[in-house]
C-alpha cells in the first residue's frame, strides 16, 4: 500500500523506539523511507534499529537524547544530518505521562517535568527541524504527536492534558510561519493504545471497560495502526495539506 511512496527520504521520530513511535517507524521504512530515531533508552534505540533494518532493509540512524534538554537536541539533530545526509520529516512523538493525581496536589516540580518533555521538547525538536528544513530549501514535514487530552476533559492528568493542547498551538503556528518554506506543519491525535505508557491503566478491567465503552470501534488501538496516518503526513505529494489535526482515535473523542 506506501511502498515506495517515501522512497529516498528520511524521518526522523523521537521517541520511536517502542509504541506508537516504532509502530510509526515501521510503516515508514516500509514507504521507503530511512529512519532516524531518537530515544532515552540506549537499549531500546539498539533494539528498534535491528528490527527495522533486519526486517525491512532500510538505514537506520539510532541516538540517546532527552528533548528537554536544548543541547542534546541540537547535537542529535546535527548527528542526524551527519548520519542519514537530510531530514525530510520530523515526528516529535516523545512524551511521558505523568502522575495521576488531583489538580490541587501537583507540585510544580512534576508539572514542570511534564512541561519539559510533552511540551518544551516538542517545540526544540520542531525548532531544529525547521532549521534545517528552511536553510535546505527544500521543503518538508513536521508532526507533533497530541492527545485526545487535548480534545476532552481530561481528569488526574492537569499537566499531560495542557501540554498535548500546547503543542497543538504550536503546530499552527509553525504551519502559519513556515508555509512560505513549503514546510507542511500537521498533529496526529491517537486514541487509546496499548502501549507501556498505558500498561498500568491496561491492568484495571474498569476503566479499560469503560474506555472501550466510549469508544464506537469498541478496543484499543495496536501502535501499528498510527502507521499509515505517519506515512500520509510524510508523504511529500501532499503539498497543500498543513495547520491539521489528524484525529486516530476509533472514534472516542466524537462519541
């Protein structure tokens, strides 16, 4: 279905050594494109990258990097280019969860923690990439992963929910400023996933049962399933699409 659509270029996926961002990652080098990735876990990153170059051949450039931190970013960034020649796509997809706790009991050293990853290093990533992006020239594409948080009210998660909306207004104001570079500028919003992040709430039965409930697909979604909406926001033929929020959800969020 996207082999060879992406056939030459190169995306670049924070957090994409498990989860959603390998399921993306997957369907991306199935497309044809090579893959950079960029993880905490230098085990994971190490992992990721056999499984992708041994089961779908593409090249595959792994790297430690916390995007709260400025430097770590634009050292990655530069090691990126320096491995892989380009970066054609940007996916900031790292994220933690935080605590479960009620708005007035969080402190604001775990907001900030929060902050400094889902938010502070969607925007470091984004900046570097746009960088890049309009000193080649060339055009691109960048992607902010967001939350269906951002969307509805979302209880004991006052932190996660307000950065996923953050990065939402940034992804508009990136696509505003950088349309002119032909830099396409979208969000991919997924639904609930199984995934390690979720691996606690997976284990009480009630609140999966009522998460599917709300849900009209009625389960979660597997990682691999955010693969072809990655492939269609990479997809350099899609030149007039920017500003959007692609919402892959089962449905939950109109529901």
């Amino acid at each position: 279905m996207f082999e060879g659509s992406l056939e030459g270029r190169v995306v670049l996926i924070t957090g994409g050594n498990a989860g959603i961002g390998l399921g993306m990652a997957k369907a991306l080098a199935a497309a044809g494109a090579d893959i950079a990735i960029w993880g905490t876990n230098s085990e994971r990153n190490d992992m990721a990258k056999l499984v992708l170059e041994e089961t779908l051949s593409c090249k595959v450039y792994a790297t430690t990097c916390n995007v709260a931190e400025e430097d770590q970013v634009d050292r990655a960034f530069t090691d990126t280019v320096g491995a892989l020649g380009r970066v054609d796509t940007v996916i900031a997809n790292a994220g933690v969860r935080g605590r479960l706790e009620q708005p007035w009991e969080v402190s604001l050293e775990e907001w900030r923690r929060v902050q400094a990853v889902n938010l502070d290093g969607v925007f470091l990533t984004l900046r570097a990439g746009a960088r890049h992006m309009v000193e080649r020239g060339e055009g691109g594409a960048l992607v902010v992963v967001s939350s269906t948080s951002a969307i509805h009210g979302a209880p004991t998660t006052v932190a996660y929910a307000t950065a996923k909306t953050g990065v939402l207004g940034l992804m508009r104001s990136f696509a505003v400023t950088l349309a002119r570079h032909q830099v396409r500028v979208n969000a991919l919003v997924p639904g609930w996933t199984d995934t390690e992040m979720l691996a606690d709430g997976k284990e009480n039965q009630r609140f999966v049962d009522n998460t599917i409930a709300r849900t009209p697909v009625r389960r979660w979604a597997d990682p691999s399933e955010y693969g072809p909406a990655a492939v269609f926001l990479a997809d350099p033929r899609h030149t007039f699409h920017t500003g959007d929020t692609v919402v892959v959800d089962g449905g939950y969020t109109i529901f």
